[in-house]
C-alpha cells in the first residue's frame, strides 16, 4: 500500500501467473506451455531478423503476420488483429467492445484473467456457474447483458463446446459482442472462426503459444468483420503502436506457415493427453473431458492442495487453483510422454 497509489491500484486484484522456477531439475506441468520446441523455420527466421534492422521500430500494422492468418481463414487482413499474446488482445477487448452498461456475462469457473480486467477497467459483470459436471450451459446465457465472453474450450477445465451452440448463442444475441477465446482450440475444439462472415457481433481470439509452442515470443491475435477489428486498432494506437517487435514477427509468420510442424506436434500432445488420462482414470483419479493441452483432475481420496505439494516435493510442479468449487482439482499441462511416465510413477506412489 502507497499513498501514491491511485485509487483503482487499492481495488485490483491482480492475475496471478504459473510458477516458472529459476533453478533446473523440474519436471514443469503447470502453466500449459508446449513441451516441444519451435518449428525450426521460426527460430531460423528469428535468427534472420536480428540483425541491423532492430534499431528501425517494426511494422506497426503488423501486416505481413495478418496476411499469413487471414489466408488460412479466408478473411481479409483487415478483419485480423494482432497483439503481444492473447492477454493483450483480451485487454483491449474488454477496454474497446465489453464495457456496456449491462453487465458482460462469462462462467464462474473460467480463465481469471477476466474478473481482473473487469475491474481494471471498471466492468460490470456476471459470473454465470457451470454446472456439477464443470459444463458452461449455454441455455444459461439467455439473459440481458452488455456483452459475452466464454473461452472455448474452457481453462482450467478444459472442456468444449459444440460449434452449433455457440453459433444459437451468436444468433441469440445481435446486438451484443460475444468473444470466443480459442486459446486452446487446436487441441480438439471446434472453432468459431468460420461464422465470423456471418455475424458481425463475433469476435474469436487465438493465440500462437500453445500450439505453435511460441509461449515465450507472445503473440496473439483476434478475427473479427471491420467494426470490431477497428476498435481494437483504435484502442492498440492509443496505447502503443508497436506491440510486436521485428522478432516477434518474424518468428510468428514463419511459424504460422510451418503447416507440417504443427499438425505433427499437434497430433504428438493429443495422442499424450489421451493416454494421460486413461492412465489418471487407473489411479482412481477423476479426469474431466479435454479438449485443451491439460487435464483437469481430482483424487477422491486426497485433496487437491496435499497432491500438489507432495508432487513439487517430488520436483513435478502442477497448477492447482484456490477456488472453492475447483480447490481439489489439479490442471495438468501435457508434457513429453517421458514427463506424463514421470509424474504417473510420483502419483502412483503419493495415491498408494
């Protein structure tokens, strides 16, 4: 506390980010990253790039980035916005199209970045509660609001939704934005790019940390008709109009291209998750459906936070959140097949 501080510094509470250790030795299932390196075609493009022309600022429309998304999507370049990861393009969203005078409506158990930007930004919202199997019942967002935002699929649970029902949803609501964040999309969900033609209140945001395995380059980026892409263009060059640097581009397009790279890698942490959870199942674990990079997890015979630390006493470290409907689950990012053996072995032994 300061009283320095301006007020609103007084009423954050702040996001609270995975543990990332400073010392080597740990087996780290906790914060979703891929367990793969790069394509190879990303970090020689970084390479290329560090070169004499960092001391020229970089293109601050991003362009040839947009051009490669926008191509894969069959959009315009002008519907694609790009940002310093996901969060950043989640930030300016909440700022340039969910702030309304009805509430903005997302699950209770949900990725919380949300609430903090809520009141960063002096948000009215809703937590909408996800049902006793963790499912977001879309039925339940049939209500008044000023805006939607639900993650899809869903973080920390990791569960989907049906394409057909957020489309009902989209259709239900035209004179509201509804975002879908697709951070974890590529692992098995069903994304909402496509309907982006249709409705002009769809706003879908992905990113290129998990699945491209770029967690450390930060990007990210929305796909939305004109109006919408406009308004985070605004709030973007009222903030800072150079959120990517010249390696963070090159790495992104280069990456974004490599198709072979990340079908294979894809395939690789899909394949993991699967004989992950068959394997959770056989120690009496409880695993939610995923279609995300993680596992969502609990023992009914061990709480949730006992598991984490007797797993990071055994240097594994998985994210265990403090909210009382979730305090016992575990989430479980997906690591290499020699990481899943690792923290099997140590549960094993914790469950026994």
């Amino acid at each position: 506390m300061s009283h320095f501080w301006s007020p609103i510094v007084h009423s954050l509470i702040p996001y609270v980010a995975g543990e990332q250790p400073t010392t080597g030795g740990m087996t780290k299932l906790n914060t979703n990253e891929s367990p793969y390196g790069p394509s190879p075609l990303a970090l020689e493009a970084i390479s290329r790039a560090t070169s004499d022309t960092l001391r020229l600022y970089p293109d601050s429309t991003a362009r040839e980035l947009r051009i490669a998304i926008a191509e894969s999507f069959g959009v315009d370049k002008d519907e694609i916005f790009v940002g310093n990861g996901s969060d950043e393009v989640l930030a300016h969203t909440f700022q340039g199209l969910l702030n309304h005078e009805e509430p903005l409506l997302f699950p209770d158990i949900s990725y919380s970045f949300y609430p903090t930007y809520c009141r960063l930004y002096g948000i009215t919202f809703r937590q909408v509660p996800v049902d006793d199997q963790m499912r977001v019942r879309l039925d339940d967002y049939r209500q008044s609001c000023g805006a939607i935002i639900l993650p899809n699929p869903n973080a920390p649970t990791g569960i989907g939704l049906p394409l057909s029902g957020i489309e009902a949803l989209v259709r239900e609501h035209p004179d509201q934005v509804v975002v879908i964040d697709e951070a974890y999309v590529d692992f098995g969900g069903e994304s909402a790019v496509p309907l982006v033609r249709t409705y002009p209140n769809l706003l879908v945001v992905q990113t290129l940390s998990k699945s491209r395995g770029l967690a450390g380059l930060r990007v990210g980026f929305a796909v939305g008709q004109r109006p919408l892409i406009e308004a985070l263009e605004r709030v973007k060059d009222s903030f800072n109009s150079y959120p990517l640097d010249r390696l963070a581009l090159a790495g992104a397009v280069a990456a974004w291209k490599d198709r072979d790279w990340f079908e294979r890698h894809r395939a690789m942490i899909i394949a993991s998750r699967e004989r992950l959870a068959a394997a959770l199942g056989e120690l009496g674990f409880h695993v939610l459906p995923s279609s995300a990079n993680f596992l969502f997890a609990r023992h009914p015979n061990r709480p949730g936070a006992e598991l984490a630390a007797e797993l990071r006493s055994r240097n594994i470290l998985v994210r265990r959140f403090s909210a009382e409907r979730i305090g016992d689950f575990l989430r479980i990012s997906i690591g290499t097949d020699d990481e899943c053996d690792r923290l099997l072995a140590a549960l094993k032994e914790i469950v026994s």
